[in-house]
C-alpha cells in the first residue's frame, strides 16, 4: 500500500495504491491527514482509488473519517475512480450524501 501527494492549485490529490483494509488504513490516514495539515490552501481533497486492489469497510471508515477531518476546514471531499463494486459499497454506505464520489470510466478500467 502507498499514498502519493499531489497538489494542483487548490486541490490535493491522494493517489492510493494497493489493499485498503484494517491493517493499512492508520497509514493511509496519517499520511493524508498531515499532507491536509501541512498545505493551507486546499480547498478540495480528492481521495483517487484508480489504483486500489482490494478495499473492505475499511476503506468506508476512511473516507467517512476523512470528511469529518477536513469539513472543520471549510474543504471538500471527492472520492474518484472508484471500481464497480467499491461504487456499489460507498453508494449503499450513505457516502454520496458527504462527498462527490465517481466511478472509473470503462477506459479507465481496461
């Protein structure tokens, strides 16, 4: 599992790669949270799962927690690239109702 970083005028981008589950969430949120932290002029946090291979409930705790990190902030949540079924699970989760959330286009997911 790894997260990279990116910042693009006043959006930051989490690219996560690999497993999300109960063993790789802490680090997951560390980094994100103190990248959050450490940029003052974000306004979007964009959460892209292009990359993630596997994803249990842990990863719904991710981005719930992730909402309630940055909302205090006065940033917005967007969870991008999501696989079918990972869509399915944070649509059923109530998710959509805190963040834009969308789905890897079928171009993407070739």
């Amino acid at each position: 599992m790894s997260v990279t970083i990116k910042t693009k005028d006043s959006q930051m981008y989490a690219f996560i790669k690999g497993e999300i589950d109960h063993h790789t969430v802490p680090s997951i949120r560390e980094q994100i949270d103190d990248a959050v932290c450490d940029c003052g002029n974000v306004n979007t946090l964009v959460l892209d799962f292009g990359d993630v291979s596997f994803m249990d409930s842990s990863g719904v705790g991710l981005v719930m927690g992730r909402y309630r990190f940055i909302t205090p902030m006065n940033i917005k949540l967007r969870v991008d690239n999501l696989s079918n079924r990972d869509y399915k699970i944070m649509r059923m989760s109530g998710i959509e109702k805190l963040a834009q959330i969308n789905q890897k286009t079928e171009s993407e997911s070739k």
